[in-house]
C-alpha cells in the first residue's frame, strides 16, 4: 500500500487537520454523485466513530498492519475529547468513485477527512486522515477577539476585491505596518508578471542559478550554473518560499522596477519596505558583525540605504551569515525586514488578481497553505506566507464557489519572543472557514 494512504492521522489527531501529501482534487473532475459503494463506507466510517468497534471489517488489512486497531481507537478517542460527540455526516465531497471527502459533525465542530477505499468489492478503505476542522459556533468576531489578544502586535484584513475597489468586511490594525516575512515575494511575483504582460520576459525564460541565499527552499543545494526558467523561479518561491529563487528573481527583474511596482501598488509606506532588500541581505544585515552597517541603515533615508547595499556587497554575502543567529529569538524585526499593513497586501493581492495571468493563479495555488479538506471550501484557493522568530504573515487568495474573490491577510510580530506560528494559521483558517459558508 502506498505510504500516503498507510499514514492515517500520522503523528496526532489531536492537531485536528493534518495534510496529505497527494494534491487536493480539482473541483471541475470532482463528480455530481456518490458512488453507493462510497456512500455505504461513509455510513460505516460514521459508525466505527461512534464505536461500532467494525474496523476489521472495514480497512484493508494491509491497512490495520500500519496502524493497529488499538492505535486507531485511541486516535479516534483523541478525536472525541476534542470535539466532543459524534453525531452525523454532514456532507460527502467526492472526488471519484473511491476518493473524496466525508465532513463528520461532532458536538464541537465539523471535521473533514479524506477517505480512499480499494477499486475491488468489498471495496476496504485503503486511506483516511483528517483534513481540516471547522469549529461549530464560531464567528468572524471571536476570531478577530483573539488575534487582538495575542501578544505583541497584530494587523489583519478581509476583503471582497471582484470589483474595483475593495470592499472590507473585516479587519484588525488595517493600517498598521508589520513586518511580513516571506509574504513579501508576492510583490516580486506581481512584478514578474507585469514584465510578462509588458513583453519584456516570458515564463519560459532561461537564466542560470548564479546566486544563493540560506533555506527555506532548494536551490542552494544545487549545482551552479543550473539552467531554470523564470517560471519555475516563480514557482519554488511562491510554493516553498525558495530564498535562493527569490534572490535569483529580483535580480533578473531589477531592484528599483520592483520598487515601482510596489508603490504603483499603493503600498502606504513604501519608504518602510523600500529599497526592497534581497533575503540574503536581510540576512546578513542582521548578523552581530554587521552592528554598524544596521545602525546606519535604520538611520538612513532610502537613497542611502540604496547606497549602503551597493557599497557593501562583500559584507552581504554567504560567507558573512550564519543561520544559527536567526534561529531562536527575534532579531531586529522592527528595522530589518519587509514591511506592509493589511490593507497594503489587500491591494497587492487585487492587483495580482486583476493580472488575470493563469500562470499566476496556477503558482498561487500549488499551496493553499491550509488543510486540504478546508481547501475544498473553495472553488480556488492559494497564497504566500512568511515567518522568522517573532514574525508570522499569511496572504491568502480565495475564489468563493459563488465566484465572488476575496482577500485575507494577517500578520502578527512580537519582538520580544518568537510568535506560535501554528496558532496563527488557525486563526487565518478560521476566518477562511468562517468566509466560505
């Protein structure tokens, strides 16, 4: 049995949502019925959650020989403390005629897990994991109560962006600037785009890796000198936040161009994220070593700062870096770091949708950021997000399956001690949820 479909709820259930590793499937192949060999299984699945005690009956063996009938029972008991009774099927979601997901409603909230069941009668589930959790009672207030109550400060927004002008539903410190994190690529995609459209670049553009930065991401393992199309730059920056394709990026794309885009964006304080800083100047700029570099750069007007970056590039590199120093605790969030409120990022993300670039919904979607069975909510959904100790940002865009297209960002930064970068995701995955119905 593949090993996707073997780890049912690996690691804990308690988390209530767990990722798979396969891609959630597209809504357009998804079919109008279920089948009745998957509907029969989903009253089981129902059962044995209610403690019909039938699990042999039901998985394939080749199943309970991954996870023992001891070991499920005490994940589905998990289950239970957390959100209560069991009480219903609330919806089947199917996939194909062996594949989808079944929302099971408890006492405390509605959660999704994905189910696989073999191609041959008696059909026995081959696969099942939790994929996403909506908390029952929850409201866009309450979420909004707890991110003002966590500690440090936090900023986020919600907006309908179909039409011209945004439209907000509901936010928190809209204007504050925070700092961001990784969530700054977007402006960086938004420019690659704009140069596609303008026919200065294509996506199937081809540079060579001539640059690298620290993880997250790939590229700094591999060979220099590689061939890579501007697409696939793209593509690992925006999906697994690819520091080295970044950098590669800005520099293919120009500083100052991305400058332009930023304001044009209607960024409200360009001078707090401009001259944009590459991540491995981000890096190094924060080392101890580079104390006096970094007083004169939290002094300095822009023009400066540009000045500073030009004239220091033997300081900046690789070899003056190390990730050790950025590992644990906050440093210098407040001076070195990408900076934008929520209101700036839902302008950025209309100005990304309103690109009407498939290219880029395609890259923004390759990771929805959330769990897959809340994905499902939506007709498309993708984004950016972006963290360091004491920084968390999520960039979220969402196409409701009424068509209408909404904007959800949020930041949080405590420059004391590092941010709960999981609590935030679920916070922002709650209001998602809380969007979607």
């Amino acid at each position: 049995m593949p090993d996707r479909l073997i780890r049912l709820l690996a690691g804990s259930l308690l988390a209530g949502m767990l990722v798979i590793a396969t891609p959630a499937p597209v809504h357009a192949q998804e079919p109008d019925v279920v089948a009745p060999e998957y509907q029969a299984k989903a009253s089981e699945l129902l059962d044995i959650l209610q403690g019909s005690e039938q699990e042999e009956r039901f998985f394939a063996a080749s199943f309970l020989d991954a996870i023992p009938i001891a070991r499920f029972r005490e994940l589905v008991a998990q289950l239970t403390a957390q959100y209560g009774e069991v009480r219903a099927i609330s919806q089947i979601r199917p996939a194909s005629r062996t594949d989808g997901t079944v929302e099971i409603t408890y006492a405390k909230a509605i959660v999704a897990m994905r189910m696989v069941l073999d191609d041959a009668a008696p059909f026995p589930v081959i696969g099942l994991q939790v994929t996403g959790a909506q908390t029952i009672g929850d409201s866009l207030e309450q979420v909004r109560s707890e991110i003002a109550e966590l500690p440090g400060i936090t900023g986020f927004q919600i907006a309908e962006i179909s039409g011209a002008t945004p439209q907000v539903i509901l936010d928190h410190n809209p204007a504050q600037q925070l700092a961001i994190g990784s969530t700054f690529k977007l402006y960086v995609l938004a420019e690659l785009s704009r140069q596609i459209r303008a026919g200065n670049r294509k996506w199937d553009d081809v540079v060579q890796l001539d640059r690298k930065s620290l993880p997250s991401g790939l590229l700094q393992n591999w060979p220099d000198g590689s061939a890579l199309t501007l697409q696939t730059l793209a593509t690992l920056m925006i999906s697994i936040s690819d520091n080295s394709a970044t950098d590669m990026l800005i520099a293919q794309l120009g500083r100052s161009n991305i400058g332009t885009l930023v304001r044009r964006s209607g960024h409200t304080r360009p001078d707090r994220m401009l001259p944009l800083l590459t991540t491995l100047e981000a890096f190094a700029l924060k080392m101890p070593a580079n104390a006096d570099l970094r007083d004169i750069w939290t002094k300095a007007s822009e023009a400066a700062q540009s000045d500073l970056l030009d004239q220091n590039q033997e300081r900046l590199g690789l070899d003056d870096v190390s990730a050790a120093n950025l590992a644990t605790a906050p440093r210098h969030i407040d001076t070195v770091e990408w900076f934008a409120s929520p209101s700036d990022i839902t302008r950025l993300l209309q100005m990304l949708h309103q690109t009407d670039d498939p290219v880029v919904r395609q890259i923004l979607a390759i990771n929805s950021l959330i769990p897959p069975g809340d994905a499902l909510r939506w007709d498309q959904i993708g984004g950016k997000g972006g963290s360091e100790p004491g920084v968390v940002a999520f960039a979220f865009l969402a196409q409701a399956r009424s068509g209408q297209i909404h904007a959800v960002s949020g930041s949080w930064n405590n420059n004391r001690e590092p941010v709960d970068n999981a609590k935030f995701l679920a916070l922002m995955n709650r209001l998602l949820n809380l969007l979607a119905r």
